[in-house]
C-alpha cells in the first residue's frame, strides 16, 4: 500500500493543471497510470474520482470568484450525465481506434481555431436556440468522452464554450470544472457499479488532485489570458497525438 503512495503526487500535478485550465487533471492520470501498466478500464475508473475531487475544490474556489458561468453550467452539466451512461457501459467492450482519430481531429481542430482566432471576446452565455442545440448534442459527446477515456470530458466543454460560445478563457475553464462535477460523478457511478475502480488507489488520486484544485484555482488568477489560451492549446494538441499514437500503435 506504501508503494502507491507516488499516486497522491500524480493526483496533485494533474489537479493544478486540470483547474487551471479547466480540463479536469484526467489527460494527465490516464496516459501515466496506463504507462505504469494499469489496464484501461482501471486508469479510467480511477481518473474519474480524481477529476471529480479536482472539479469539486475548484468550483468551491471559482465560485468565491464569480467566474462560473451558472446558467449554462447546469444546463450542459446535465445533459452530459446520460452520455457518462453510456460511455461506462461501452467502455469496456468497445474498440475506440477510429473513435480517437476522429477524436483527435475535433481536438486539432479546436486548438487551431484558438490559435487563429486574434481576440475572442467575452459575454454572457446567451446562445441562441439552435446554438444551444449544438451545444446539447456536444455536451452528451462529452459524456460519452468522460466515461470512456477517464478524462472528464473538459476537452469538449472548454473549446465548445470558447468557440462556439465565445466565453473568456478566463471564465470557460471556471464553468468546464462546474459541469465536471456531473459529468465525472455520474461517470464514477456507473464505472462503481461495473466494479471497475481500486478505491484506495481513487482515494490516493483524489487527495492529490483536490490540493491541486485549490492551488490551480489560485494560480489561474495570476495567469494571463493569452498566457491560458496557449497552455490549452499546447494540451489538446498533446492529447490529439497521443490519441493518434494509441490507435495506430506506432509506438
């Protein structure tokens, strides 16, 4: 049990990233624990309680800083619990190779508009209907996403709210760990009921990136915006490769 000690540390680094930029410490959890020989349905079920811990202390700390986005937290919040469903049963019996190069493309995507788009400007989420539509039908995507890779599905909500959106960095990664809430709870549930996790080895995570949600929260107010865009940036881009490199098997 002492050996796995080194899974608090792991849990800390993930979480500071993860409430900085919104994304949940997930990207970071999955590809190390699965480095380190956990089979895929372990490294997921465990991630899912680390990214809930990570979006529960760093919600408690945006929320004191009135950057989240209430409104359209709950509404996307919401809708991706079905998805997280889904995702948990399927992750276990289906083969996601073209599933992530697909994946990979959206994220490539995503991280190239950002990096084109000179200024994007802040306001408050109100979409019209038909963007909320899409909006919807991208959150349960990001359920799905959740459940199946352990990453929380920060990695939709974040480029979907900026955007499509057109909400601030500064207030979108905010908002990603408000809706991580649902969708990793939910997740976490389901993956439970499956008898998929290790409990000591969530616990272990989850310490860790709850005192990094805490400590993201805080940094994030001295980051500047163009500073958060190209960390995003630099994140998706890296979890598009990696996606690739899984599906392909070139390594």
């Amino acid at each position: 049990m002492i050996e796995e000690l080194w899974l608090i540390p792991l849990g800390f680094v993930a979480g500071i990233l993860g409430s900085i930029i919104g994304l949940g410490g997930g990207i970071i959890i999955v590809p190390v624990l699965t480095f380190m020989g956990f089979s895929p349905t372990l490294a997921v079920s465990n991630s899912l309680f680390a990214v809930f811990s990570n979006s529960v202390a760093s919600t408690a700390m945006y929320a004191k800083q009135k950057r989240i986005e209430l409104s359209l937290g709950w509404k996307l919040g919401l809708i991706a619990v079905p998805g997280t469903i889904l995702g948990a049963f399927v992750s276990s019996e289906i083969s996601p190779d073209i599933f992530k190069i697909l994946f990979a493309l959206v994220l490539i995507s995503s991280a190239s508009y950002i990096f084109l788009k000179r200024k994007i400007e802040e306001k408050p989420a109100d979409v019209s209907s038909i963007l909320l539509v899409f909006s919807a039908g991208a959150s349960f995507f990001a359920g799905i996403i959740s459940s199946l890779f352990g990453i929380g599905g920060g990695l939709i909500f974040v480029p979907l709210m900026v955007v499509a959106l057109g909400i601030s960095m500064k207030r979108a990664a905010p908002t990603s760990q408000f809706i991580l809430m649902f969708a990793s709870f939910s997740g976490l549930i389901m993956h439970s009921m499956l008898g998929h996790p290790d409990y000591y080895q969530a616990l272990l995570l989850s310490i860790g990136a709850f005192a990094g949600g805490i400590l993201g929260a805080r940094l994030s107010l001295e980051i500047k915006e163009n500073k958060l865009k190209i960390i995003v940036i630099i994140v998706l881009v890296a979890a598009a490769i990696k996606l690739i490199i899984d599906s392909t098997g070139i390594f």
